[in-house]
C-alpha cells in the first residue's frame, strides 16, 4: 500500500481515502478525479478491482453543489453522511450522528456483554469490580474518537454525559433520578467532559 499515489491520503488497510481543498465545486472536483484516476490506475497494474459501490463522496462545510465523480465510467454516488472507519461524518462535521452511535453502542455494551447483570445494585459483584468492569467493556466505546468531539453540538456531548451517569448509577445502586455529576464523583469516575479533555487537551 506504500506505492499508491500521492493523492491517496489517509490510507488504512483497505479503506483509501482522498481529499480536495477549493473555493468551489468545480476546483475540489478536478482534485478529486485526478485521485481517483491515478488510484484507478494504480490498482490495475497491481491487478485490483476497485468496489464503486462502496466509494462514496462528500462535499463538506460551505461549499454547496453536486459532485460528478467517475471510476470506469461508473458514478460515484456522492452521500450527506458516511461512517469511515467506525466515525460518522456528515456533511456539516457536527458529529452529533457519531455521538448517537457511540451512546447506542455504550448502551447496547452494558447488556450484551452481560455486566448489568453481574450487577445488581449492592447484591452483585464489588463496586471496584463493577466500576473496572464499566471502564473496560463500556466507556471505550463512546471513547473511540473522541478527536471528533472539538466540532460536536453541547447535546451530543449530554447524551455521553447521559449514558455513563446510567451505567454508574446500576453499578453504585443509586436511585435513578441520583445526580450524574454525584455519580461520577462516589465512583471515582472522571466526567465526561474532563476525560475528553484530558485524552485530547
């Protein structure tokens, strides 16, 4: 993957990615066919079939319009919002879409990997074992790009906020309505906003 072309840029494994800079449509889509031109190029003398239907563009910020893309005479469809590698991007870079996603995942983490139910309230496992086990199994997965959150709205940022004041408060046995901000402090657990902070100062 070291010898793709120049234009190819950020790479990772399989997932290519390219990019253009301009002041209107026309100037960021002539950088962006050159780079499909050269990857297209470039696969063939490696023998590689690019999958279209999975290339996707998008045209981010103030620039407005329609983008007229092509691999092998074939249309690159041009999309409002695309998950690339595990993020949601959309086409405002907001991320409110990723912060969604990173809450229903925390969520979905709590139950499936089966830590709600070795906690029940006081009766189940230790709170230090619980607490470990949140950090470990549930807060990675609202972690994960947490570089993105420089641009996310103040309610994507609550619902995070949201999710791990639930988590802590089944670990703690606390009453639901307990203050998020008491939680995080009786279990020890840096905040939301200061971990985030703190990751990526």
């Amino acid at each position: 993957m070291q010898d793709t072309p120049p234009g190819i840029c950020p790479k990772f494994a399989n997932d290519l990615a390219s990019h253009g800079v301009g002041k209107d449509v026309s100037s960021v889509q002539g950088i962006l066919q050159k780079s499909f031109d050269d990857l297209n190029i470039w696969s063939e003398k490696w023998d590689m079939t690019l999958n279209v239907s999975k290339t996707k563009c998008m045209l981010f910020r103030k620039i407005q319009g329609k983008l007229s893309l092509m691999i092998r005479n074939q249309q690159i469809e041009q999309v409002d919002c695309f998950k690339y590698l595990g993020v949601w991007l959309n086409i405002h870079m907001k991320f409110m879409q990723q912060a969604e996603y990173a809450a229903s995942k925390a969520s979905k983490a709590a139950c499936e990997c089966k830590v709600n139910r070795l906690i029940d309230g006081r009766d189940g496992v230790s709170l230090k074992t619980g607490i470990e086990l949140y950090k470990t199994l549930v807060r990675p997965c609202w972690e994960f790009s947490v570089a993105s959150w420089a641009t996310m709205p103040e309610s994507g940022v609550s619902l995070l906020v949201k999710v791990q004041a639930r988590c802590l408060r089944k670990i703690l046995g606390a009453k639901c309505h307990a203050s998020g901000d008491a939680v995080d402090v009786i279990a020890g657990v840096t905040p939301v906003r200061l971990r985030s902070a703190t990751l990526f100062p």
